[in-house]
C-alpha cells in the first residue's frame, strides 16, 4: 500500500515550479500595466498546481498499465512500481483535474471572461490526453508541444489576461520564455528515460532527436528564455535581475553536456525546477518594478 509520501512522489513535487511560475510572470506583466490582482493570481495558481498534479498522476496511471515505467531509472512510480492500485491513481489523476476545473470556473466567474471556459475545457482533455487514450500524443513525440502551449502561452497569458484584460509583449516574451523552460524540464527527463522509452515505444523528442541533439536542444530550452528577459529590460530594466540566474542555469547545463545518465540526471531534473521557478520569480519582479 502506497503511503503518504509515496503519493507526494507521485505528485511529483520537482514539477511543480513549472505550475507556478507562469501565474508569477503573468501577474508581473499585468503589474507592469498597473493591473495586478493578487485574488486572481491566487486563483490562478490553484487552477495550475492542480492541472499538473492531476497530469503527472494520469502520467503515472497511463505509463504504468502501459508497462512504460517496469524499467525506469527514477524514483519508483506508484501504478508501474506496484505501490497502488491503478484505479486509485487514475482516481487521484481526475480528482485533481477537478479541483483545477472548480477554481477555474470561480477564476472566470471573478474576472468576468466566460469565454475562457473553452480553453479551460481544452487544457483538461489535453491533460489526459498527454499519456491517456488510446492514441497519447506524449508517445509521438508532442509532449513538449503540451508543455510549451499549456505550461507556457496559456497559463501565462491566461493569468495577465484575466487581471488585465490586455496582453503587453512582455506578457509574451515572458510566456515565450517560461514555456521554453518547462520544456527543458520535459526534456532532460525524457533523455534520462531514453533507455526505457525506446523499447517501450514512446517517441518522445528525446528519443526522436537521439540522445547528443536532445542535450544540446536542453542547453537552447534554458538559452533563450535568458535572452527574452534581458529584451524585456528594454522596458522594464529591473528585468536584468534573469541575469542572477545564469550560475544556476551553467549548473543545469554543465552536467547534462558532459553526458550525464540515468540516475546523475535526477539531480539536473530537480534543478531546472528551481530554475523555472527563479526565472519565475527574477522576471515577474522585473516586470512588476519596471
């Protein structure tokens, strides 16, 4: 039987700054127009934590019935790894899904943006979508895709929108910029499982890409959003606080270029998390100060 801290695993927790620093730089876009709003930037910030839990749950479910996940190199999965019954994971997966459905009605009720509803309705069959159904898309190699749109140009541009009804080319940029992060994210997860994803037959861009290629598209992943920050500093020139992250990020980078495998990745995973989540943070205030 799965344990308390056996289903925060499952959360999977090194993740969860991807959920969170989109709504920090779409309220840091909507402050730099004189229109932030902390109760929806909460709200908003529900919405995304619960969306991707309720994905890496459904991820967890689909990829352990799959039989994905018998040979994994990472920390043990609940349905793959035996430690809880798929239907309780599938369970867990649509219960999360739901919270994030819940908070995102009352998100659009608040601000006033029922059009919204269907990008919501969108993101959540995406959510399942990912691993679920019968044809995954996370297994043709469009994983990065989801991350990119949801994690990236949606939660970010939602948050602003929501707040200031308008979308600044900041709001973009930074979008631009996070998105690419949470790919990274993606990516250096999906070269640590290159091994076990062929066999399994899940082409993710990794596997497409081929292990060199893929590591250097990781180094881009966290390249490029540095330099959308340093652009946004064209108007708001405390955005150059992203500078601050560049020790980070080499730390990130060092391991992943000298060919780091397997378990040695675990550490770059949790880091490009803290990555995400400090570029999160450095830009959103940039923005926010001007």
């Amino acid at each position: 039987m799965a344990s308390v801290a056996d289903w925060i695993e499952g959360a999977r927790p090194r993740t969860l700054p991807a959920a969170v620093a989109p709504v920090l730089l779409g309220t840091g876009a909507a402050a730099q127009v004189g229109s932030a709003s902390v109760p929806r930037a909460l709200l908003a910030a529900g919405v995304a934590l619960a969306l991707q839990v309720g994905v890496n749950y459904a991820n967890d479910y689909s990829d352990g019935v799959r039989g994905t996940d018998e040979f994994r190199t990472g920390p043990q999965r609940l349905t793959g790894g035996g430690l809880a019954a798929p239907g309780k994971v599938k369970a867990a997966a649509l219960a999360s899904l739901g919270v994030g459905a819940l908070l995102g009605l009352v998100l659009v009720a608040v601000s006033g943006q029922w059009w919204m509803l269907a990008v919501g309705a969108v993101c959540l069959l995406a959510a399942w979508g990912y691993t679920g159904g019968s044809r995954p898309y996370g297994y043709m190699g469009l994983g990065e895709v989801f991350v990119f749109v949801f994690f990236g140009l949606v939660a970010t541009l939602g948050t602003t929108w929501t707040q200031a009804g308008e979308l600044p080319w900041t709001a973009w940029a930074a979008a631009v910029g996070v998105g690419l992060v949470a790919c990274a994210l993606l990516m250096v997860n999906n070269i640590r499982d290159i091994p076990t994803d062929v066999p399994a037959g899940k082409r993710t861009v990794a596997v497409r890409l081929g292990d060199r290629l893929a590591r250097r598209t990781y180094v881009a992943m966290l390249a490029v959003p540095v330099l959308l920050g340093l652009a946004c500093a064209i108007v708001a020139p405390w955005s150059l606080l992203v500078l601050l992250l560049l020790p980070l990020a080499w730390r990130c980078c060092a391991p992943v270029l000298r060919g780091a495998a397997g378990r040695d990745l675990i550490g770059v995973l949790r880091d490009t998390g803290f990555l995400e989540l400090g570029y999160g943070l450095t830009l959103s205030l940039g923005l926010a100060l001007g």
